[in-house]
C-alpha cells in the first residue's frame, strides 16, 4: 500500500513538473510574435498585448490569443457586435469566425474586461488553407494587427 501511494506521488510530482516548465517555455515562444514597437502601440491604443496565433483542431481552426492591459481601451476590441476577420497577406482570403448554432460565436467577448485577462478568439480553417508560418493580418473593428505569423500548438 506505502509503495503505491509513492509512485503514485512520484507520478503526480512528474506531471506538476512538466506543466510548470511548459508554463516557464510558453512566453518565451510568444515573446517574438510581434515587434515589441508594436505591441508597444497596441497596448497603448487598443489595451491589449497579442500572446499567440496558432494552428488548432488539425489545422482547421487558428487560435488566436491576447491578454488585456488596460480594459477601457480594451472594450472596443470585445464588443460583441463587431465581427472579427482573419485575413490570409499571401491571398487576400477572410476568414471568420465560427458561429454554432448552439453555443454561438467561438470568442470571448465581455463587456466589463479585466486587466490581465488572457482572451481568445477561434478562426475557420476551411481545407487548412493557412499553415504554419503563413503571414496573416487580424481586423477587429478598426484595429488591424498585421504581419502576424501562424505558429503550431
């Protein structure tokens, strides 16, 4: 009974470590998604700070990712009657939003943000068009975030 309950310990231990080092390596690989001038002018315009975009569901959703740095600016950017737009820089292609009939649009929106607040907002992929290390711009309302590169999960 002792030496199940140490390696089941010993087990837990191993995987609270691991999520720990993914937690240390993950802003690493986010740090370069975008020229820190521009992240800069984002969160100074817009109350925002991009984290990620990243291929999901087998490459036929992108997931894109960012935290709230100032909510007032930020409201714009989560209201809910504004339809966000990936757009594909080597196509010209838009992609939306998904928006199932059950649990509606795959976003998060809020009228009251919080600060450091990570949101997310889910694109179709159709026929996995965009891939990794595609160049694509994000249009929500009138923010445009361009020269965003698509990276893997």
């Amino acid at each position: 009974m002792i030496s199940f309950f140490r390696i089941n310990m010993l087990h837990s231990l191993k995987i609270l470590l691991l999520c720990c080092a993914v937690q240390l390596l993950q802003p690493a690989a986010a740090a370069g998604i975008l020229p820190e001038n521009v992240q800069a002018e984002l969160e100074q315009q817009w109350g925002i700070r991009v984290i990620s975009l990243r291929q999901s569901a087998a490459g036929y959703m992108l997931d894109f990712r960012y935290k709230v740095t100032d909510p007032v600016k930020a409201k714009k950017v989560l209201d809910r009657s504004i339809k966000p737009q990936l757009i594909v820089t080597s196509t010209g292609n838009h992609l939306q939003v998904p928006a199932p009939s059950k649990i509606g649009p795959l976003r998060q929106s809020s009228r009251e943000p919080r600060t450091d607040t990570n949101y997310f907002i889910f694109f179709a992929n159709p026929r996995r068009q965009v891939n990794i290390g595609d160049e694509v711009s994000i249009q929500i309302g009138k923010l445009e975030i361009p020269g965003l590169k698509v990276s893997n999960s």
